[in-house]
C-alpha cells in the first residue's frame, strides 16, 4: 500500500509540473485561436504523463527495461495523439469560424431586413399619403377646375408608377437572394443596350439640366437581355440622379483581359469614404438622399440589385472616386 501512495505522489508532482506552467500559457492563450489552444493541452497531457513515468522511474518503482518500454511506448503513443489531436482541433476551429461566420451573417441579414422594411414603409408611405389626399380632394370637390384635377391626375398617376418601380424593385431582389433569378446568357451587344438606357433616362437629364454622354468600343457581352438592360439602367439613372445640374454623365464601356467593362462616370463631387464599402448594401443611401426625388427615386434598392445581377452573371462591379465625382465599372464576360 505505502509503494503505492508513493508511486501516485511520484505521478502527480511529475504531472504538476508540467500543468502549472500549462495552465497560465492556457489561461494566457485564452482568446487566441481554437487549434492553438487544443494543441497546447494536447502536448501538455502527454508531457503530464512522460513527467511521471519519469518521476516514478527516479524513485526505482519500475524496472530499467519497463522504463525503456515506457519511454519508447508513451512518446509514440503521444505522437500519434497529438496528430489525431490536432486534426480534430484543426476541424472544430473550423467548425467554430463557420458557426461565429454563419451568426455574424445571420446578424447582418436581419439588420439588413429591418432597415429595407424601414425605408421601404418611408417611401410606400409618402406617395401613399400624398395620392389618398388628393384622391379625397377630387372625391369631395375641393378642386373643379380643369387644370388643378388634371394636375391631381398627373401627381397621382406618378405616385403610382413610383409605387410600382419599387415593388418591382422588391421583387427583383427578393429573387436575387433566393436563388430564384434564372438567367438565359445570350450574346448581347452592349453598345445597343447602353444606348437604350441613355434613351430612357435622357428626359431625366435634360430635366435635371445633366449632360449626359456615351462613347466607347462596346464588346458583345454574354449576358441576359433583360438583367443586363436593369444593371445598365440603374448606374445611368442612379449617376443622374445624383448629378447636379450643369454636371455631366459619361457612360463608356471597352474590352480588357478579363471581358467586357461598362463605366458611368458623374459629377456628383464623390461619395463619403464612410459610404464607399456600403453603397451596394440594401436600402441604403447616403445623406443627400433621404428624401425620395420628385422623379420617382427608389428606395436604395437600385445599386443592390445592380450588385446581385452582376454576380449572378459572374463579373463584378465597383465603385471609386474621381477628381470630380464616382466611378462604377462593370466587368462581365465577353462572348464566345
């Protein structure tokens, strides 16, 4: 009974001898990674253990040829663990990142849905508000003469139209996070669709009092008509619209290693370094556009959608500033 006491007070000063020190590097590694800290525990318990069979060898409990045993035995056996050891460690860190990736993605997404209801509720409301008080006006004749009742005409057909961009707006996105946006990639190309969408915002700009020009050799790119025609229109609309008057809108577009590009250059004297790595997220935009335009502006879903509808197609898009406002360029594959 007295050997055996003896060889368990052998174990444990061997053993604490090597787990005091463990235990402050643990307690000092704490907040590092996962693998480390699993690694060091690993080593130290097969340390722990080599410490006693040494100190129990010391006190001539064991023979000489049981302590070679031990000592080639415990070694390989520790190598074998600490390989194991750290291949699980190496997988539940990964586990661990993917799960602490997974909540933080989880946390932006919900941010993200409470800000679109948010602006979305703001800018259903106002056209809401404005066409149901001049639908009662009409309805109670407050307003007879010709002109005033086709102006309320005109202010509540707009209102509409501006509803229904944006619920187009939702709808879009909702496919593009869903995974539902089926594309059908033909060869386009992007001169025609480039001048289209100059056509259509031209109105917008000469409003505006915004020049507005294309130049460029446009490649023929492998796109989907309809969701190339929304990215082109949405930069040209979004860069006049924030463009102020006398201001100028440059849309050009060539080929480069990668593919195609398409470039909206404005005038607007730039976006806020703050805003740059934010201005493709849902619902948002920057200080000059928290009230909708009297044009009809979205409800910051535009640059959104032109971010998802580019990824789908496999290019990408940027945003930087210019000497006298912001460049978005667009890269997509060229055809075959």
């Amino acid at each position: 009974m007295r050997d055996v006491l003896l060889i368990l007070l052998a174990a444990l000063l061997g053993a604490a001898a090597v787990w005091l020190p463990a235990a402050l590097l643990l307690r000092l590694l704490h907040r590092r990674s996962l693998t480390l800290n699993v690694c060091v525990l690993l080593v130290a318990t097969v340390l722990a253990m080599l410490a006693g069979v040494l100190a129990v060898a010391e006190g001539m409990f064991i023979s000489p040829h049981d302590l070679q045993v031990l000592l080639v035995v415990v070694p390989l056996s520790g190598l074998v663990s600490l390989g194991i050891g750290g291949w699980v460690a190496w997988r539940l860190a990964r586990s661990a990142m993917w799960a602490a990736d997974a909540r933080e993605r989880e946390r932006q997404v919900e941010a993200s849905r409470r800000d679109l209801v948010a602006w979305v509720s703001h800018d259903l409301r106002t056209p809401l508000a404005g066409i149901r008080a001049m639908a009662e006006a009409l309805e109670d004749g407050v307003v007879s003469d010709p002109a005033t009742v086709a102006e309320y005409h005109r202010r509540i057909r707009t209102g509409t139209d501006r509803m229904a961009a944006l619920v187009d707006d939702l709808f879009e996105l909702s496919r593009i996070n869903a995974g539902a946006l089926a594309l059908s990639p033909v060869d386009v190309p992007l001169g025609e669709v480039v001048s289209d969408a100059v056509a259509a915002a031209a109105p917008v700009a000469a409003a505006r009092g915004v020049r507005l020009v294309a130049d460029g050799d446009w490649p023929v790119v492998r796109a989907g008509e309809r969701e190339l025609s929304r990215i082109v229109a949405n930069l040209v609309l979004n860069a006049v619209r924030y463009t102020p008057a006398d201001g100028t809108v440059t849309v050009t577009g060539g080929r480069d290693a990668d593919g195609g590009w398409l470039a909206v250059d404005d005038t607007c004297g730039g976006i806020a370094d703050t805003d740059l790595p934010r201005v493709f997220d849902v619902a948002f935009r920057g200080a000059k556009a928290r009230t909708p335009d009297a044009d009809g502006g979205g409800g910051g879903l535009g640059l959104a959608i032109v971010a998802g509808l580019v990824d789908a197609h496999g290019g990408r898009v940027d945003v930087a500033n210019t000497a006298a406002g912001c460049r978005f360029e667009v890269h997509l594959p060229t055809a075959a």
